[in-house]
C-alpha cells in the first residue's frame, strides 16, 4: 500500500489569471522525521511519482540509508505533481492541462511546504521535468534553499524541447494508441543512437521477424500504459515547455542573482533532450555574477536518461554537496 500523505488546497490562483477551486497535493516523507534533521525536496521527472527510495522507487539508487541521499541523516520530501495520477483518485485528474504551469507547481510544492511549516530546505534536487520545478523554486523563495541541485534540465524551454513537446501533444491527442505511440518518440528521444544501435546489433527477437528494438520500445510503450493515465501525460509533457524562469521578470541573470542557494548544475554529455550546450552557457554566464555556482557533467551513452542509470556517478557528484565537512566537486566546464 502506497504510503502518500494528502494537502487539501483551496482556491488556488493559476499564472493564467484562472482560480482552481482545489487542488490536492499528495507527498511521501523518507528517512528521518519532519522537523530535525536537514530537509531534502526531491522532485519527480514526467513519468515519476513521489516513490523516490525503497523498494520498486525509481531513485533507490540514489535514496536510501549510506546512499548520497542519505536517510539515516536527511529528511526526503518528494511532492506529486498535481495530477500525475499517483494518487490512484480518478477525480485529481486535471482535463484542463494547458492551464498550468512549471510555475505554478512550483507555487503549489511551496504552499504544501508552508503547510508543514517548512521554512528552510537543505537541497531542492529534480530531473528532467523535477529540475526545472527547483529552479522556479528557487527563484519564488530565493532565500530559502540552501542548494539548488538541478540535473539533465534547464531554466528555460528551449525551441527544441518545445518541438518535442509539440509532437508528443499531437500524438497524445490524435492517436489511436495514444500513451503507447507517445512513448515511441519519448523512449527514443531519451537515449542515443549509440547505445541504441550497440544494444540491439539489429538482432531478431528469437525465431520471430520481430526486430529487438522494435520488442523493446513497444514494451516500453505498454508498461507506461499499463501504470500511466492519458490526462497525466498530457499535463507532465505540457509543464515541460512552460518553464521559462525570466517569463514576466527580467533577464536571467538578473533573475537567477536574486538566488542565495549554491547552484549545482548537473548535465549530461548525450543529453539530447536538455543539450549540454545550454548547460555550459548558463554556467559561464552564471560565473560571471556568482561565485557559488559549479558545474557537474555525466559521462554516459545511455543520453537523457543517464539520470535515473549512472547512480555511481550522479551518487560521486551528489556526495561532496551534501557532506557539510566536504568541498562540492566539479569538474571544468
């Protein structure tokens, strides 16, 4: 049985100007109890869930006792994102999906924060889509977190992830096997040809006419179906392409001065979701105006999904940040 706590909230102002009557925020605690110890908000990437430590999590590799993410020292906070169906409450659906935002969830995990009478976080640390809710994060309550901890994302929706955006809403909403179909692109978008092409050697699935590639991706396809719900999709590929932390506030760094946290950018080498490229500029220009702003890089074949793969390397990056008798370690950008 899942283990989720529940905020009700009320009357909740979207950026768009619309008010949501209610929103419930479900959440998971890990590790040491709320209120003494260091606080850890981890948030989920597109097709994740609070369930970030223990058996069958998607980051136990990373969450658990004697791990980066220590439990024996921390306390892990991982919030739903409204709507991703965790819950199992069909009626937590969100049909009207356009109408929000990364900024609005990042409003929503702070309020469910100050409902547990949270005010300082040790670390904000997010994947993917997770990662560009802790840089809105930040930027709302710039003050309150002391590491902001970002991996294979950026601050913004650049041209390309809206692109991919774009084709996964229109095979969302035009096919006939819609979350199956979405996924095709998604899975393939998510790694590299290399390790696609090393993987697979273009071999047949035993005896049949069926390529492995072809097996693996469709498998890939049916199991989101199995555990994933349409409305769910549509909003987590949606919150993608609004995040953009300069929206209707200066340029980014002067928005992204404004930010007290150490910044830990952490990218991917064959990220071809989130392009390394973009990672290394923001670095550069963040440099220029901070000095508590490193650089952290992910050697992998596996591409955009080497964050939820290479545990080793992410846990020898995360590490140094979070031991408070160590200095961060980064490599050169």
């Amino acid at each position: 049985m899942k283990n989720i706590e529940k905020i009700d909230l009320f009357n909740f102002d979207l950026e768009i100007g619309k008010q949501k009557p209610y929103i419930s925020l479900s959440y998971q605690v890990f590790g040491q109890p709320i209120g003494s110890y260091p606080i850890i908000v981890v948030n989920h990437s597109l097709t994740g869930n609070s369930n970030v430590s223990g058996k069958n999590s998607w980051w136990n590799g990373i969450i658990g006792e004697n791990r980066a993410i220590d439990t024996n020292y921390f306390t892990v906070i991982a919030f739903n994102i409204p709507g991703n169906g965790y819950d199992d409450v069909i009626g937590n659906l969100i049909d009207n999906y356009r109408d929000f935002t990364v900024r609005d969830i990042a409003r929503i995990f702070w309020e469910g924060l100050s409902f547990l009478k949270i005010e300082k976080l040790f670390a904000v640390i997010g994947g993917s889509l997770g990662g560009a809710i802790a840089w809105e994060m930040a930027v709302l309550q710039p003050d309150k977190i002391e590491n902001l901890i970002p991996i294979a994302t950026d601050w913004k929706a650049t041209d390309w992830v809206i692109a991919n955006v774009l084709i996964q809403d229109q095979i969302l909403n035009h096919s006939d096997d819609p979350i199956v179909d979405a996924r095709l692109h998604a899975t393939l978008l998510y790694r590299t040809p290399e390790y696609v092409n090393q993987r697979f050697q273009r071999n047949k699935l035993d005896s049949s006419s069926i390529l492995q590639i072809e097996n693996w991706l469709l498998d890939h396809g049916l199991k989101l179906k199995d555990r994933y719900r349409l409305a769910a999709y549509k909003l987590m590929n949606h919150l993608l392409k609004t995040n953009d932390i300069t929206r209707n506030r200066k340029d980014f760094l002067a928005v992204a001065n404004t930010i007290q946290a150490n910044i830990h950018l952490v990218a991917i080498d064959s990220d071809y979701l989130f392009i390394v490229d973009e990672s290394r500029k923001t670095y550069f220009g963040l440099k220029n105006i901070k000095q508590n702003v490193f650089y952290h890089q992910i050697q992998s074949i596996h591409g955009h999904d080497a964050f939820l793969i290479e545990f080793n390397q992410l846990s020898d990056i995360l590490n140094p940040i979070l031991n408070n008798h160590k200095q961060p370690n980064y490599v050169n950008a």
